[in-house]
C-alpha cells in the first residue's frame, strides 16, 4: 500500500509468525519505503513493527499506520481501529472518509534528552550548519526529526547533503532530515530525506514534526495546515495532540 506516496510491503503476521525475516532484501526487491509486520498486541488492535529500507527497526511511521489502520477497520467492519508501537505509543485511527484515514500521533517531545540528542542544546536553534542549511529545530513525534526551514526546497541538494545530516553526532540514534519551506497561504512544501531509507515521496511523521516545528517558530499561528509533499498532501493539526489525515492506496 502507500500513503501519500510512501511506499510499504505490508506483512500480516498475526497467525503465521514471519517475524524475522529479511527486511532489507525485501525492501530492496519491492522497492518500497519501509516493510511493515502486523503482529498481535494484548492492548490494541495489533502491534505494527517498522523496518526501514536499510533492514533498521524503528519507534513509528505515520503514514504506515494510516495504512495498517484502514486495513484493520475494513477487516472489523468498524471507523476506529487501535495500533501499539515498540514505543509503546497507542495510535487512534479514525475513518475520515472513504479512503481516507485519520490518525493521533500523539504529543510531540521537544526536549534535548528526548530526540534524542547527544549533549544538552537549545531543540529550536540547533547548533548544526551544511552547506546552505543552517539553524535547524529537532522535533520528535515518536521518531527524531530535524528541520531545516528555506526560501525554495527546490534549491536545495538534499540528495548529497542528507546522509551526513542523518548520522550528524548530535543525533545518537541518528534522525530524520527534512527541508521546509512555507509559503504564503501559511501550507508547508516539505522534502525529506528518511533515516534508514533515504529520499521519499511523502514521510507522515516528518509533516508532523515540520508542523509543530514551524509553529514553535513562530512562522503559523493556525492549528493546522496542509503539509505538502512530491508524492500528495496530508492534513495536519495540532491541538494537545497531532492528528494527520490523508488518503492511502492499494499499489496494483
Ligand atoms: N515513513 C514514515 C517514517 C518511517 C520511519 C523513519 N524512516 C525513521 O527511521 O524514523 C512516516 O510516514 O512517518
């Protein structure tokens, strides 16, 4: 399936254990974004385990689990489905329309030591600098993000300038690197280069994190916007919780 534009292989694993496979070969004969496991979970509809392209486990997938929770309300017949992550957040998902899928991601940590980051820094100004990228704010929303905020990200080498970005040694569990830029209706343009997987076409939790980081800027001042990407626009909110909403797709 896909949302927006990224690309996942999606395991069912609740009956029939393929917990440990080989997530990267998959990944690179299906040339998708991330592989995901569905598995059973004592507190939730199921447990959604994320591998990045690169065979890596990782906390949450935003888009993902728009996926995995349209697929579980299909299969129950209800609007509302359940899913537990390795970082034991729950995530709401909420039927928002055809295919169209809801979810709460939950309140975004904004501390140092919760990025988590190396040594003790100022999370909206971090002291980081490539090339044209300078000042960028770190935002975690389950999973570590950084963003860089530009007059065009068209101008922009993400390409060549991610990879270092992503292992950068303030980053322990390395991050997430995403470029942003707002325009004038107050909607984000958003590139992103995904730790373990490199460029995509969309990445739900990077538009939740560029989100809370533009308005703890100072740049929005509405609760919500749309966050737009190569691959199509997710709806994002922040109230005390962030909720994205977007389409997800079967890919024939
Ligand atoms: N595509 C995802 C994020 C997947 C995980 C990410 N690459 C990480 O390593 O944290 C999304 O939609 O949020």
């Amino acid at each position: 399936m896909h949302g927006s534009g990224n690309n996942f292989v999606i395991i069912d694993s609740r009956l029939v254990d393929n917990v440990n496979r080989d997530y990267k070969k998959i990944a690179n004969n299906s040339n998708c974004d991330q592989v995901i496991v569905v598995t059973n979970s004592n507190v939730a509809d199921c447990f959604m385990h994320i591998y990045n392209a690169d065979g890596s486990k990782v906390e949450t997938c935003g888009n993902a689990a728009r996926c995995v929770g349209y697929l579980i309300m299909l299969e129950k017949g209800t609007e509302y489905a359940t899913i537990e992550l390795m970082n034991e957040r729950i995530l709401e998902c909420f039927k928002a329309g055809n295919k169209s899928i809801k979810i709460n991601m939950g309140k975004p940590s904004l501390k140092w030591y919760e990025i988590p980051l190396s040594t003790e820094c100022d999370t909206l100004h971090l002291p980081i600098e490539l090339g044209v990228l300078k000042d960028p704010v770190a935002v975690n929303i389950g999973n570590p993000h950084m963003i860089f905020f530009v007059d065009s990200i068209d101008k922009i080498p993400l390409l060549n300038l991610a990879p270092q970005l992503e292992t950068h040694i303030l980053f322990p569990k390395k991050t997430n690197v995403s470029i942003a830029q707002i325009d004038k209706s107050g909607e984000i343009n958003l590139q992103v280069w995904e730790r373990g997987t490199g460029i995509t076409a969309s990445c739900g939790s990077a538009a939740c994190a560029a989100f809370v980081a533009s308005v703890l800027r100072g740049y929005i001042t509405a609760q919500q916007t749309s966050v737009n990407f190569l691959g199509g626009n997710l709806s994002i909110e922040w109230t005390d919780n962030v909720f994205m909403t977007g389409d997800v797709e079967f890919i024939q």
